[in-house]
C-alpha cells in the first residue's frame, strides 16, 4: 500500500483512519510521517457493522474505546445465535491473522 502513496508524492498524513495496525505499521515503516490516528467515530458505526468491529477489536486490531479484553469479556455476555455468530467471526478473524 505504501508504494501507491510514494508514487503519488505522499510524505505526511495527518490525520488516519484506520484499525489496521498491519496498514499504519506499512505507512509508517515506509517513511512517511502520520501525525494523528483518530477511531472511527462510534456515531458512525452502523448497528449491523457492529459485530465486525467487535470481532476485529477482539482479535487485536487497534480501537482507543475499549481493549480487546474488555470486547471479549462483553462478548462473552451475548446469547444465542449472535453469540454463536460473534464467536465464529473472531475465530475466523484469528486465523487470518495467523496466517499472515
């Protein structure tokens, strides 16, 4: 990603959005400069994307509200189906990052 953004000229970003600590690592390790990091305002946050973010969080992605612990041990609470779902999502979000 970092190459697309030095051929474009890109030396400073000043203001990220991004929960991907793998892209902010690229950025940052390729020279250029991110002056500020801001989350996804949680406003912004449809109720269906919730289980994503959940899950991302959980696995270790970056979210300045809440640790993947306190997610987890939330997520642990849920009942049923969305549970069952939430579970699997996390499960699947941890082999891809194994696998990376």
């Amino acid at each position: 990603m970092p190459d697309i953004l030095h051929w474009l000229g890109v030396t400073k970003i000043h203001r990220l959005i991004s929960m991907s600590d793998m892209k902010y690592d690229a950025i940052v390790g390729s020279g250029i400069e991110v002056v500020e990091r801001i989350p996804i305002p949680e406003h912004m946050i449809p109720d269906d994307a919730r289980v994503e973010i959940d899950a991302k969080t959980a696995a270790g992605y970056w979210n300045p509200y809440e640790t993947p612990e306190e997610v987890q041990a939330r997520l642990a609470n849920t009942t049923g189906k969305v549970r069952a779902m939430l579970l699997l999502l996390l499960m699947m979000f941890l082999v891809l990052l194994l696998l990376h």
